[in-house]
C-alpha cells in the first residue's frame, strides 16, 4: 500500500473520546514505527516493479525521468542540458510518464 493511501487509511479521530483530531504531520509521525516483515515484503515488490517499468523506457526518456524527477531539475534545465527544444521535452517526458503509468497500473490492477 502506498504511503498516501495508508495516511488516507489511518483515522483522524482514533480516540471518540480525544478533544481534536490527529493532525496530517502526527498521521505521517506514525509511519516511521516499525514495519511488519509484509511492509518490507510489499516495499521491496513494488521497488522490483518500479525498476521492471523503468527499464522499459528508451534511454532518452529514462534521461530525461532522471533529470526531471530524481535531480529536481526545471524543464528549462533539462531541455538545454539535453540539447532538446521545450516542445520535444515534453514530448519526451509524457511518453514515458505514458510508459510508467501504463505498467504500474498494470501492478496495481487497474484498468
């Protein structure tokens, strides 16, 4: 489960009898305790399917996934960076967020 759905999934109010709800920071506090040994088995699966989607992308795209999303870098950087017009930046980058939305819902299960 990802980390969004478990903080969606942890409730606001655990206690009826607590005066104020949990706050997003005390939910997210709470995924830092320990993980149970299926937390680790699920984190490790979904790395193997994240690095299986990855590997499907041409190396430009894998490039330019690379220098947007891990390095933090603006369009505008990258697209010099790699010699590219913004236009075939983008193009670049919807194709393969096209790629790696495709395969990981395909893990997911959905359509």
């Amino acid at each position: 489960m990802s980390l969004y759905k478990k903080l969606a999934a942890i409730p606001a109010a655990p206690d009826p009898d607590k005066a104020r709800p949990l706050s997003l920071d005390e939910r997210l506090i709470v995924q830092f305790q320990p993980q149970t040994p299926l937390d680790n088995i699920e984190a490790q699966e979904f790395r193997q399917v994240v690095m299986k989607a990855l590997q499907q992308l041409k190396p430009d795209e894998l490039r330019v996934m690379e220098l947007r999303y891990q390095f933090k870098k603006s369009p505008g950087q990258v697209a010099k960076q790699l010699g590219l017009t913004p236009e075939q930046l983008k193009r670049k980058e919807r194709s393969a967020l096209r790629k790696l939305r495709k395969h990981l819902a395909a893990y997911g299960g959905e359509p």
